[in-house]
C-alpha cells in the first residue's frame, strides 16, 4: 500500500493528473507497473504492437523514427512527469516510431487492459484523463511538425545533408517522394494548383561517352544553374537521377508550368558548355513532360503518369521541348480507386494525418455538399447531419442531400438542419455551382451512393474535392473520397468516426476562437451521433472487433454523459425510441423559439436585428433552455444575414446562472462582400471577441451596457457608417 501511495504522490506532480482527488490518483496508481531501462536500451521498436502507455519517473527516454535510407532521427524526448505511447493504446494501433533511454530511467506503465478496466469500473475518471491527454497529445503533435517542417528548410545543414543531392545541391528522390505527397495535399485542401514537370537531359550518356564523365558532370552543373536561375523560390527542383529531374510547381497552372519550361528549353539550350570540344554534340537541350492538379488527374500517381507519357512524346516529337499532358482526365483515377477494396487506416500517424487534412479543408473550403446512400438508415443520416453541425460551427454554407423519402422518425435530425444553418434538399436535384466540397458519408461503394445528375457532375468533376467518412470495411466496399481525404476506419458506425472528428477539432482552440466555437459538441451534435452510434450497432449488439467494442464504449459513455448534462434525463438512452424523444423535444422547442425571434426583429437600411434586452432575454430562458437560445440565435443571424442582404446582428443577455455578459452576433450576407465585419471590433475596441470576415461574435459585461438599446443602436450606426465607406472606396 505504501507503494502505492507513493506512486500517487508522484502523480500529484504530473499535469495531467495534478487536480484529480487523492483518491482518484491512487485509483490510477494501482493500475501501474514499475520499468526500469539502462541507459541506451530500447523500449520498443517502430512497428511493435502498441499496448502500454508509459510515464517518466524519472531519466530520460527518446523517441526515433527511421526514414526509408536507415537513417534516424529523434523526434521527441520525455523526462520526468512526461508520459508517451497514449495514442497506441487508445487505438490499438502498432507502435510509429522507436523509444530508447537516453539515461537510466524508470517508467510506470498502464496496459491498454488496465486502461479499460479503469473505464469500466470509473468511466468518468478514464474520460477526464483521456482527453486531457489527447489535448497534450495535440500539443505535442503540433510542436512536432513545426520541428519536421523545420527540418525540410532548404539550407538547414543537417537535414540539408539528408534531403539533397550532394553533386548539384538540389533536392534528391527522397525529399521529392516526401515533398510531392504533402504538396498535393496542400493543393486538395486549398482548391490550388500543382503541376509536375518530369525532365531529362537529351543524350546525356552520348555526352559522357564522346567527353568524358569530368565534362558531364560540367553539364549538369551548368544545366543546374539554369534552373536556379527560371524556377521559382516555391518551385521544388530534385535530381531524380543522373540526368533526370522533377520538379514541382505549387500554385501553378498548366499553361504557366510550360511557359516556365519552354524558357529552360531555351536557355539550356544556348549554354556552350559543349561547344569546340570536337564531338558531334555540341549543345546541350532537354525533353520535357508537364501534368498538373487536378487538369490531369487527382492522384499523386496519376498526375505523375500523365507527367511522364507527356515526356515520351517530347522525345517522340524530336526533342528539346517541353510537352504537356493532353486534355484532362479524373475518371481513371476513379477507375483505380474502384479497384481497391476499403481497408482500415494501418497507423495513428497516417490517421492524424487525415484527419487534419479533412479539418484544414472544412476550414478552408467554402462550399461543402454532404451526401449519403441510397435507402439510408439512422447511421447515414445521423452522420450526415453531424458533419452539418461541425461545418455550421465553421460558418460554411451546406448542403445535405439526402433520399427523397426520409423515414419519418429520421426526420426529427434533418429538423435539426434548419436551425443550425443546414440546407436540406432531399431530391438532390439542384445544387449550387460554387460547392466546392462533397463530403460522402456512410456509403459502402460509389455505386450506391445517392446521386442526381447535378451530384454526378461533382463527383466526377477532378477540381471539386471529394471526402469520405465511412466504417464499411467489406471485400466488396470500394473507395469514393480523394487520396489523404478518406476518413475510412474500423468503427462502430459513421457517426462514431464523425465525432472522432469532432474530438480532434475540438482541440484546435485556434479555430474555435476564430469561428466563435463555444463548444464542439453541442447537445444537437452529441444526439446526432449518439443516434448513428446505438442505431447502427443495435445498442452494440452488431459489434465485430475488441477495437470497435472498445470505441463503441468509449464514445456512448462519453455521449451518454454529455447528454445527461445537457437534457433533463439523467440516466443513459437504452434504446432509440428514446433518442428520438429527445430529438423530437429539440425540433419543437427550437421551432418555437425561432418562430418568436423571427416575428421580433426589426431593420434598419442594412442590418437586419433582433436584440433582447434583459428582462426579454430572462423570460426566453424561463420556457427555453441554454442550448436551444445558442443554436436559435445562430440560425437567426444566419437568416436575416440573407433576408437583409448586408447584415444581421443578434443581441442577448446569457442567463444569470451562466455569465455575467451580453452577447452580440454579426453576420454578413453571402452576396454582401464589401465589408470585413472585424473592422467593427476595433472600431468599437471590443476586446473580448473575434471571428473571420463574414461573422463575429462578440461580449461586453453586463455593468458595461447601461443603455441596452442606446449600444445596440450605436453598433447599427457604425456598422451603416463602415458599409458607406466601403462603397465609397
């Protein structure tokens, strides 16, 4: 017992267990077994199975990842207090890098059995140090691509050594293997262009024969020096071979990327570094292909493909000229992707890596359109809905399409839609030309995806990108999203995986300040997937694997708890009769309030308002509770954003048990571009608020606002004052 107490001391001096009670602490130190490693001994191995979680006593422990050449690098170190390998034993995943001791060192380990034992027994307490070490994890993961992007710098001398190609300088195959991956995403995720260049030298090995290799490296370096001289600071220039280069071009069309290399062309060819040296050549010229994202393809191997028939005609034609690929293809992308059956995301970091992508692209894309399967169950259109919210959260206009005929007990989630912002056209017959953005939920293969001609014409459109959340591992499942955009995993449902993504976006606090996030999961979005999660399991009847059980239980409980926090019933939903009670109350309550608001709001020449003053905001929450005024005042601002055609502002006072402050709502018309709302907060030197162009939010104590009336008319006025100016500039 003695140790154990011990152990639980220890812990008071780490974070993530520091304000946890005694006997919670010891209720952990229990759970742990005691490592001791000498210095220099391994842990584990990159590719171990992943089943302990560890905490420093104290030395020093390393972790290293091994690149595709052997070499290594160490990525992170933990001392005492520091805890690590939280993310094998979450996901039942094989470990991603190695860990060894840098000095002697003592560790306490919680097995992944030990874990679920403690979530069984105390869910609340295993819940409460899951996420907060997911929000450490969060941290660590972003320190550590800032040192991994810090490390492929061009002129940083060590990964210098590592990255380039020693002859020329340039970037050499493994950096351009490691570079092309992530510039493609960065092209997916920001509507952009890529185009690859694949270049050769013309009879290189004719040149070394007649001169020698002395005057062929002569030529490469003099080639080299051209391209440092035409190719940009953001282009990647990499020595694929002897005399082979590839270079890629972000931001780059494909008629700007031959315009580039058609002036190598010419410089390359005018050096006379050949010339008067006797042989039968006597200038140096290059063949060129050029294809580019997405004119090309979609994929990585595609565009590459593409790249490189386009460099065999260049030689076909003669010669000393650049090419590129002809008209432009997505369907043998989506011919490929047909042909490979759906599998689980093999590791955490490849996992972490989609999912960032698909969270940069919810935040950078504009127009988003969700679908589903045809004949959905509660799972698809609960995960639908879901991905509504979180895009609604992020103030991006959506589109759900769904089957023409809903079951009618679903269709207390699509109620949901229209007070959170959410389009719903069932038939899926008109969509808006500007989405940019499909996200695919639930659906085993393309074929049985619920489409209309206007959705095939996204899909098959290579510039709209396409994102996948599914759960259907099947031999016959096939992929529809686009590579490194498909969140496809063993799960319990789709829902479950969408609110996965929940978690990991509700850890970017950033974002949440940007966008005026209170909170991820609101009592709308714990429903929805609480529904796809018992709807599709059956209450957890149809589970397959310990990994899906364990999700399963992790995220119900998690649900379970949120939502006995958030409604007036206290014990957990034991069937889904009872789901769709809560959502019906939801849909009526939220009807009611939104009908009220609406018939109160007034105009002025540009701004739609409605404002409540104290006393009307008290008598709200006395019939309505704090939830349903949040997710109302959005949809209304939303709303009369578009009914004014300039802007909306929404005025309450939070509820006197919630904060002492009044809470203001600015949005701006979809076709009103004019004017940057966040002009207001300084304007009016608001402090505590924020936002993005289109929309701020914003709050002023209570003590402040003496005149409620006086101040909402003041933010009116400045804001028709700013709109007369921006038309006047």
């Amino acid at each position: 017992m003695s140790s154990v107490n011990g152990v639980g001391a220890f812990l008071q001096q780490v974070a993530i267990f520091a304000d946890l009670s005694p006997d919670d602490r010891q209720r952990i130190a229990a759970l742990l077994s005691r490592v001791e490693l000498n210095d220099g001994e391994r842990l584990f191995r990159q590719g171990d199975p992943g089943e302990t979680l560890y905490i420093v006593r104290s030395g020093e422990c390393a972790i290293r990842v091994s690149l595709s050449d052997g070499q290594e690098f160490d990525i992170a170190q933990f001392g005492s207090g520091d805890f690590f390998g939280e993310m094998s034993v979450f996901e039942d995943a094989p470990r991603s890098a190695s860990c060894y001791a840098r000095s002697d060192a003592v560790l306490f380990a919680l097995t992944e059995r030990d874990f679920h034992t403690l979530l069984d027994n105390h869910p609340a307490l295993a819940m409460q140090v899951m996420f907060r070490m997911l929000t450490a994890t969060a941290q660590r993961l972003a320190n550590t691509n800032v040192f991994l992007s810090d490390m492929v710098q061009w002129g940083e001398a060590a990964r210098r050594r590592a990255v380039t190609d020693e002859a020329t300088g340039l970037f050499n195959r493994r950096f351009l293997d490691e570079a092309i991956e992530e510039q493609f995403q960065k092209a997916r995720t920001s509507s952009g262009f890529l185009s690859v260049v694949m270049l050769d030298l013309d009879h290189f090995n004719d040149i070394n024969e007649q001169y020698g290799h002395a005057v062929g490296d002569e030529v490469i370096r003099a080639v080299v020096a051209v391209f440092r001289r035409t190719f940009r600071d953001t282009d990647i220039v990499a020595r694929y071979g002897g005399d082979e280069f590839t270079i890629l071009l972000p931001d780059t069309a494909p008629a700007l990327a031959l315009e580039i290399c058609r002036t190598i062309c010419r410089d390359v060819a005018a050096l006379p570094v050949l010339k008067d040296r006797g042989g039968t050549i006597d200038h140096v010229t290059t063949s060129q292909g050029i294809a580019a994202y997405p004119h090309h393809g979609s994929s990585v191997a595609r565009v590459k493909e593409r790249a490189d028939q386009a460099l065999y005609r260049a030689k076909q034609q003669g010669r000393n000229r650049a090419v590129a690929a002809e008209g432009t293809s997505g369907a043998p992308d989506a011919a490929a992707d047909a042909a490979i059956s759906k599998h689980d995301i093999p590791t955490i970091a490849e996992k972490c890596r989609v999912v960032n992508n698909i969270i940069d692209a919810m935040v950078s894309r504009k127009r988003f359109l969700v679908v589903g399967h045809q004949n959905p169950d509660e799972d698809c259109v609960a995960s639908m809905v879901a991905v509504g919210l979180l895009l609604s959260k992020l103030a991006k206009p959506v589109l759900l399409c769904t089957a023409a005929e809903i079951p009618a007990h679903f269709r207390y989630l699509l109620d949901i839609c229209r007070f959170n912002s959410i389009e719903v056209n069932t038939r899926c017959e008109t969509v808006d030309k500007g989405v940019d953005t499909v996200i695919i939920c639930d659906s085993a293969k393309p074929s049985m995806i619920e489409t209309s001609p206007a959705v095939d014409q996204l899909l098959a459109d290579p510039a709209v990108l396409k994102i996948e959340i599914d759960h259907h591992l099947d031999t016959d499942s096939r992929y529809s999203g686009d590579d490194g955009f498909c969140l496809v995993a063993a799960a319990s449902s789709a829902a479950e995986l969408v609110g996965y993504l929940g978690c990991k976006l509700s850890l970017h606090h950033d974002i949440a300040r940007e966008y005026d996030i209170d909170e991820v999961f609101s009592r709308n979005m714990v429903l929805a997937v609480l529904t796809g999660i018992v709807g599709d399991t059956q209450m957890g009847k149809f589970i397959k694997t310990r990994k899906e059980r364990r999700f399963y239980n992790t995220f119900s409980d998690m649900f379970n708890r949120l939502l006995s926090q958030k409604t007036i019933k206290q014990t957990n939903f034991n069937n889904m009769e009872q789901v769709y009670t809560e959502l019906r109350k939801l849909s009526a309550s939220q009807k009611e309030l939104y009908d009220e608001l609406f018939e109160q709001r007034t105009h002025s020449k540009s701004v739609a308002c409605v404002a409540l003053d104290a006393r009307d905001s008290q008598g709200v929450y006395s019939r309505f509770d704090i939830d349903t005024v949040v997710s109302v005042a959005r949809a209304i601002a939303d709303d009369l954003a578009e009914e004014s055609g300039k802007l909306s502002l929404v005025a309450y006072y939070d509820h006197t048990n919630s904060s002492d402050l009044v809470q203001f709502r600015m949005r701006r018309s979809e076709s009103f571009k004019e004017l940057d709302l966040r002009i207001l907060l300084a304007e009016l030197r608001l402090k505590n608020g924020g936002g993005h162009e289109g929309a701020i939010g914003f709050r002023v104590p209570k003590g402040k606002v003496e005149d409620f009336d006086a101040f909402v008319m003041k933010l009116i006025q400045t804001a028709e004052a700013k709109i007369a100016e921006a038309r006047e500039s």
